[in-house]
C-alpha cells in the first residue's frame, strides 16, 4: 500500500494525451488505475492505440503506466510496454534474476546504494506482465494499521513492508506487491484496510484483488469475515457523518452570525 503522493490537479494530461487517454480535459482512466497512479504505484496493462514516439507510428501497444517527479518538480509519465526481457538490475547476481523470473523466489530485500548516494533497502520483484524487475523502496511503503478492522503488530508490518506474507485472525492473508495496480494481493477477492492519522481512519476498499503468487483463491476467497462485515458498517457510519453538516455553536460563531443579520 502507498498512500497518495501526487495530486489529481497536478496529472501530466498532455502526457496521458499523447497515449489518447484524455477527453475533455479528463484523463481516461479507470478509478482503481488513477488511484495507482497517484500513490506511485503502476496501472494494469492497458492497450493504447495510435501512438507515435520519435517518428515511428504504432498502432497498438499493451502497458502499463506510472508517473515520476521530473527534475520540474512536476510529475511525469512513464510508458511501461511488454518487453521480450528487460535487464536485470547489476546487484542482483544471476542467479537472483533467474530465481526471479522463473518465480522459484518471489521478491528479494537488498541493501543497495542509489545515484545520490543514499544507502536504502528496497524490494525486487519481476513483473511478468511486462517482464521487467521493479524496484520498491521499502521506506516508500506504508502498512496498513489494519485490515478488515483487525489491528497489524509492529511486527505484521514490518513483514508487510519486506512484501512478506501477513495472515490476520479471521483468516484473511495479504502481501505487499508492486506489480499489481492496487500494491496488493490476498487469498480474499475484497478487504478493507485503514490507516490511523492525527486521531481520524482513512478506510481503502479493495475490490478484485489478485491471488498470492503460488496459492489460489477458491469459493472460500469471496466469503466476507464478520469482522469484514463489522467495518463495512463503520465505512457507512463515518460516511453518514461526514455528511451531516456540523454546526458552529460558539460564542464566536454566535456573534459573526449576529452581526451579519444586523447589516442586511
């Protein structure tokens, strides 16, 4: 999961243009790949039609899409086509890269240094959509602090954050990955999940969610835990109050409002 580190108002739509994903001024996506886009996640693939890079005409192309802070400051779209092979990364050993591509591993940690310098531990995974290997900074992801109501352990999050397995007690298991849209996979077809900040829960409804590499999801994965069932009801509850407008009572508010009947 990675929260929200771009703005809508701020989406590159000459960019997502030149792909023909915009229409009237409105990027032309779905909402579960806007939302990837704007957490710094990937899109599903999507075929774009039409295009034209450097000259060459293509008239059909199957990627997936992501967006980068340019050296603007301003975000940038990144085209991510199905390749044949993409390089491995150079601090991955061969048999690494092999162990990843054939899915004998799933994701590997490294402790490697970037082009500034900067010592960091990130992720690798293999995309076999696109048959690239993604790079997940593991600072970048941020733990759910529950899912379907359940409260995550320090140290559930830190598994969760290596792209670790994590199974809650009503049965529910979920694991990190960045080669999905929605930066997650579980054994159920939907869960929520909630982030805790400044006092207030921000709930994510995910829906369709793909199964844990090496596991399938059967009939059971569309059954909803009570405890699925009990947060759903407090979904609505806080959306029901969110709705109700809140009134100033104050002193204050009293006096303004006061003050304004006696000039009209």
């Amino acid at each position: 999961m990675n929260t929200e580190i771009f703005n809508e108002a701020d989406l590159p739509l000459h960019d997502l243009g030149s792909v023909g994903l915009v229409s009237d001024g409105r990027a032309l996506l779905e909402e579960a790949d806007l939302n990837a886009l704007l957490s710094g996640r990937r899109t599903q693939l999507i075929r774009l039609e039409n295009l034209e890079f450097a000259g060459i005409k293509i008239a059909s192309l199957n990627a997936k899409l992501s967006l980068i802070t340019g050296a603007d400051g301003k975000p940038e779209l990144l085209v991510h086509p199905t390749y044949l092979r993409s390089a491995a990364p150079t601090y991955l050993t061969e048999d690494e890269s092999w162990a990843l591509e054939t899915g004998d591993q799933l994701s590997l940690e490294k402790d490697i240094v970037d082009s500034n310098g900067q010592r960091k531990r990130v992720l690798i995974e293999f995309d076999r959509e696109t048959n690239q290997f993604l790079e997940t900074d593991e600072e970048k992801v941020e733990a759910p602090d529950e899912i379907n109501g359940q409260a995550l352990t320090p140290e559930q999050k830190a598994k969760f954050k290596r792209g670790e397995e994590v199974e809650i007690p009503d049965g529910t298991k979920v694991k990190y990955t960045a080669t999905t849209r929605e930066g997650i996979r579980s054994n159920r077809i939907a869960l929520i999940a909630s982030i805790i900040f400044d006092g207030g829960i921000s709930y994510l409804l995910f829906h369709g969610i793909k199964a844990i590499i090496g596991q399938k999801q059967d009939e059971k994965s569309t059954e909803q835990s009570q405890e699925y069932k009990d947060t759903v009801e407090q979904m609505k509850q806080q959306q029901e109050e969110e709705l109700v407008p809140k009134l100033d009572l104050s002193e204050k508010a009293k006096e303004r409002d006061h003050k304004r009947r006696s000039t009209r």
